[in-house]
C-alpha cells in the first residue's frame, strides 16, 4: 500500500496513490511527524480556504504562548520578518488593506494589456531553444518567461535580475515540512539580500518613480494608503516568488505529463483551441503546490473529530485535485475536461491574484512550442525535485 511519506523519494515521485488511501481513511487525519491535521478531501479543502476559523497567522489574536506555540529561534527572524508582512501570511484587516493596493496591478484590463510583450518574450525565447536543436526546458523557457514578466511589473532593472530565482529558491524551501536547519540558514541569508536590494530600489524609486508596481506602492502610500516599507518589502517578494513558482512548475510538470500521455499530446498538436482548457486539466493533474498550511484560530469540526485551537491543518490540494467524487476518472489526463473545479490557485480571500497573468504566461509559452517546435520530444528522462510541497522538476531535457 502507498503511504503518505513527504520525505520518500518514491512517495515525491508519485503521491497520487498515497493520497487516494488518504482519503478512503477519512476525512481529518492527524499526521504526527509534522504535527499537522491532513484533509484530503476536495468539498473539505474548498470549505476550508475560506472559513473563517481558520488563519494563515495566529499573532493578530494570539501570542505564541497563548497559542500553545513556540516562537521561532532567534536566528530565523529575518526569514519570518519577511514572510509574516506578505499578505499571504495575513489576516484582514492587514490583508484586505494590502490586497486591494496590489490588486490594482493585476486587474484583466491590465494583465490584458501584458499579452503583446508575455508573447513576445515566450516566442523569442521558444525561438533560441529551436536554433539549438533542444535543451533544458526549464531554464531555457519555463523560468526566464514568468521572472521577466513580473520583474517587469515589479520594475527592477534586467541587470539586476540574476539573483531573482536562486533567492526565491531559497526562500521557498522554508514552506517544505519540517525544513533542515541548512535549509533556514540559505532562507535567513535570501531574505535579508533580497530585502536589501528591494530597500534600496525603493530610495531609487522614491527618488525617481517610473511606471512600475513599487512605484505605484510608494505613491499609494504617499496618498493616505499607508504601506510600511517592510509590507512594500515583503509584498514584493511575495509577488516575485508566487508569480513565478507555480508558472514554472506548471510548465514542466504539464509537458512532462504530456511526454508521458502521447495521445492527449497529438490531440493538442492536431487543435490549438485545446490550450485554454489543456492548462487547466495540467494543473489538476499534476499541482505544482501540493499542500496549503492553515492555524486553527477556534475549534474546528471535521466528520465528528473536533481540532482543537492551535492545530495546523494542511489541506492537500494535489489530493483534493485527484478527488474521484469531483473528477471522473482522475488519474487520467483529459485535456477537454469540459467541468474542472481544481484548486491549484486556492479559493477564498487568499485566492491567487496572478491567476490570470499565469495563465496568460502559461498560455503563451504553450502555444509559442506548439507552433515552433511541432516535433518538441522529451531527451532523457528528467529528475524530480527532492521538495513535496511545491512540486517541480530538477529539469526537462528536451529535442525539437
């Protein structure tokens, strides 16, 4: 029997089967060695995402005693400086107030306006990978696109852009289950460089606005909108590693289950008209965030078992995703899924803002290997990160 093992080569690989002996268990099922409550159910992660007991932060009710929690060492508070002002780790009111600032970059109107450049950017980018002959499709396509674009909405300068991804990288290896001490020292070091960086960007741009995201942040801020600097910091961040974490991942895992499902692969090659929902249906098929993480602020009841305030619940999305009393047949790759509910964007107030704008990259990159690399094949086969929460590759040789 598959079990649930984040730390199993095996289990990392393929979850899928873990999760359907998860769910066939129950619906609440505590996990001791993260001290966590698993929910593996679609109806319960949708519910959850956005009740209300349930917080991304506990420290706008509680303090870490009154929680029954320990505060983090010392050491780590640049790492939780950073995180704990984005709004992904906030509750209203901080949230809504940020929420709204940001949202105003990523309304359709102006994610609509990207297209020509996310485009272009994905052709010319698609167009190097062809001249030669193949490559990684990671880091020839799927990273540079999503970086750029919102590097470009952020307005930090091309020159500047290099440390972007290994920084997020580094950051993001603390949302893993039970992170190294290693893996904390890399993050500590990442947010206090990154923060820096951003901290003079933001004197550059106080001094000198442009047409930018932090511009337009600063100048909210002047007009009564008050934004710390640390919340311009950490929003910032955020913006850099959600916009381009899930898009990347996205990417490889998507042509990674089309190399594998050649069928659903020709039908795409043969009907472009298939992308729209051919994105939606990878995303569910192989999530590139597996497990969202949630502090239960009042005692909560799932299916007759009560979680006591000051418990943590993971809601596993890649499981949720894989729900046969949603999905039909869900093991199977279905491009023209004509009803596909997935959560890979979460739901509720913490509902991905740059859901629109991965899609648009998303679309993008597919369509630009479609019509100029029409023969686009795998070259060997590729290794998985060792990371169970966001879920990726190490890399996708590929052949045109």
């Amino acid at each position: 029997m598959a079990a649930f093992d984040p730390w199993d080569p095996a289990f990392v690989a393929d979850p899928y089967p873990a999760y359907a002996e998860l769910r066939a268990k129950g619906r609440a099922q505590y996990f001791e060695p993260t001290n966590q409550w698993l929910v593996p159910h679609h109806a319960d992660v949708s519910a959850l995402l956005r009740e209300r007991r349930l917080g991304r932060t506990y420290l706008h009710r509680f303090d870490h005693e009154d929680f029954g929690r320990t505060a983090p060492p010392p050491e780590h508070e640049p790492f939780h400086t950073l995180n704990d002002h984005g709004m992904l780790d906030l509750e209203p009111p901080d949230h809504t107030r940020i929420r709204r600032l940001v949202s105003k970059a990523f309304t359709p109107r102006t994610v609509e306006q990207l297209k020509p450049y996310v485009s272009k950017l994905a052709g010319d980018l698609v167009d190097r990978l062809v001249e030669k002959g193949g490559g990684d499709l990671l880091t020839d396509v799927a990273e540079p696109l999503p970086v750029a674009v919102i590097a470009q909405m952020l307005g930090i300068p091309e020159a500047d852009r290099a440390p972007l991804r290994p920084w997020s990288a580094d950051i993001c290896g603390m949302y893993e289950l039970n992170p190294s001490e290693e893996t904390a020292r890399k993050a500590v070091q990442a947010s206090v460089e990154f923060s820096d960086y951003l901290r003079e960007l933001i004197a550059e741009r106080r001094a000198e606005p442009g047409d930018d995201l932090i511009s337009g942040l600063i100048a909210a801020h002047d007009e009564g909108d008050r934004l710390t600097e640390q919340e311009m910091i950490s929003t910032a961040v955020l913006l850099l590693n959600a916009g381009h974490e899930a898009t990347v991942n996205a990417t490889v895992n998507g042509w990674y289950a089309l190399f594998r499902n050649p069928g659903q692969l020709a039908a795409l090659r043969a009907d472009h008209s298939l992308i729209p929902s051919a994105i939606e249906e990878l995303m569910r098929y192989d999530t590139p965030l597996q497990l969202f993480e949630r502090w239960v602020l009042d005692d909560i009841e799932i299916d007759g078992t009560t979680i006591p305030r000051g418990a943590e619940i993971a809601m596993l999305f890649g499981s949720a995703n894989h729900d046969p009393e949603v999905f039909r047949d869900p093991e199977r790759l279905d491009l023209t899924r004509p009803e596909n509910p997935h959560i890979s964007f979460s739901a509720g107030i913490h509902y991905c803002i740059g859901a629109p704008l991965a899609r648009i990259e998303l679309a993008a990159s597919m369509t630009a290997l479609l019509e100029k690399a029409p023969k686009l094949s795998l070259a060997a086969e590729p290794v998985r990160k060792p990371n169970f929460v966001i879920r990726g590759l190490a890399g996708l040789e590929v052949t045109v």
